[in-house]
C-alpha cells in the first residue's frame, strides 16, 4: 500500500479514505455508507478511533471485507490492544506533535511483537494534531496540545522532522468533532515541506470542506468521518 500511495503521489493524483470509529458501529447507517460507496468508490477504509471502547472492531473490519472487498482496510489505532489481523494495514502513528512519549514510542514497543505476527501491512505515520476550535477527544486521550491552527511553519518543520526520521506519511487531523479543518495554509507548507504522502481529516463533513481541501494543493490522500460520507458524496479526482 505504500507503493500504490507513493505512485499516487508521483502521478499527481489524489485519493480518499473513509474514516470509520468502532464505537459509532450501527448495522444500518453503515449499510447506508456502503450504497454511496457503491455510487462513489473510495480508495481505503480507515477504521479506529481515540476510545475504541467497544467489540465492534472486529465486526465493522468482517462486514467491510464482505461488502467491499476492493477497498483496502487500514487500522487507524490509538492503543496496542487494537491490533487486529484480518485488517490489510496498519498506520503506525507516532504522535510527532505532542511530548508524550506513550504516544511517541511507548505503545509501539507494546505492541511490536503483536504487529510482527499479525502479518499486516505496517505504514509508519507521522501523526500531528491540529487546533480545530475545540477540545477534541484526541487530545483529551493523548494529554498533548494540538498545533496552532494558524502556525503552518510549525507544522511544516514537524512534518519534516518526521519525514527525516524515517516516517513514510504524514497525517495532519483536526480530530473527531472538529468545528474547523485543518486550513489550506498548513496543508500547502506541509505538502512543500516533505516528499511523502500526506493525510488530511478532521472537519472536512461537506463535500465544499473537501474541495477546499484538495484545491490546497496536490496532497495524495484524504479521509472523512463517517458523517462526511453519509451527507456528502466527491466526484473522482
């Protein structure tokens, strides 16, 4: 998957994920989802969030690879327990914008044993929180201050500081809940920082939102929560 990411990059295209929490699982708004994604292909599932609190984990990845067994399902987690194998990936994320070195390092040795067994995909990701207006559950959970949301250099050295560490993406995320996304300044500096693909979420729930998002410039990949997919539908890019 880093390849089809990379040759994304390098054609100049753009693609889009759908970003998928366990603990909002409801059979019937997800069945929903499906028949847009049936009109309107997406390129990847991202399926996790900040909490996972609940077992509906393993059923929404079944029911995704049943359904939609085209789209790439990639695990998008918060703890080493949600290391899941009949995932196809893993984006490994290091907090890179926060201090804290639970999220830096420390789940990752936790979870290293479990990765190298489960045969997945590992995609290791540079991770930056950034202010979207309010408090949001990811930086409640990761007890770290999200970027300034009208620093752009800020976030562009750290992206490029990941990049140099080794990092092969990165994920800027104004978090679940966000009243703003992530502004297209920050998205053009970063894009211009580093050479990797970039992730871009949080907020972008109308289909003008993405637009404005993708008119910042040639970014590779995209996601939306899931209220994103069920109020708005993207022609192709």
């Amino acid at each position: 998957m880093l390849d089809k990411l990379t040759g994304l990059r390098l054609r100049g295209r753009k693609a889009l994920a759908v970003l998928l929490d366990p603990d909002d699982f409801e059979p019937a708004r997800l069945q929903h989802l499906l028949l847009l994604i049936r009109q309107h292909p997406v390129d990847f599932f991202l399926v996790g969030g900040s909490l996972v609190l609940t077992e509906h984990q393993v059923a929404l990845i079944a029911l995704l690879k049943a359904e939609a067994p085209q789209v790439p399902v990639l695990l998008f987690p918060s703890h080493a327990l949600h290391v899941d194998a009949t995932a196809d990936g893993i984006l490994l994320l290091s907090l890179i914008s926060g201090r804290n070195p639970d999220f830096l390092i420390g789940q990752h040795v936790v979870a290293a044993p479990r990765l190298r067994q489960s045969g997945l995909q590992i995609l290791p990701t540079g991770y930056m929180l950034v202010d979207s207006g309010r408090p949001t559950t990811a930086s409640y959970i990761s007890g770290t201050a999200p970027l300034p949301h009208d620093k752009p250099g800020i976030a562009a050295a750290t992206a490029l500081a990941g990049e140099q560490l080794g990092l092969r993406l990165m994920y800027l995320d104004g978090g679940s809940g966000a009243q703003h996304p992530v502004s297209a300044a920050m998205i053009r500096a970063v894009r211009e920082a580093v050479e990797v693909p970039v992730i871009v979420g949080g907020g972008l729930n109308t289909a003008g939102k993405v637009h404005a998002a993708l008119a910042a410039g040639p970014t590779w990949w995209w996601s939306a929560t899931t209220s994103s997919a069920t109020r708005a539908s993207w022609p192709r890019q």
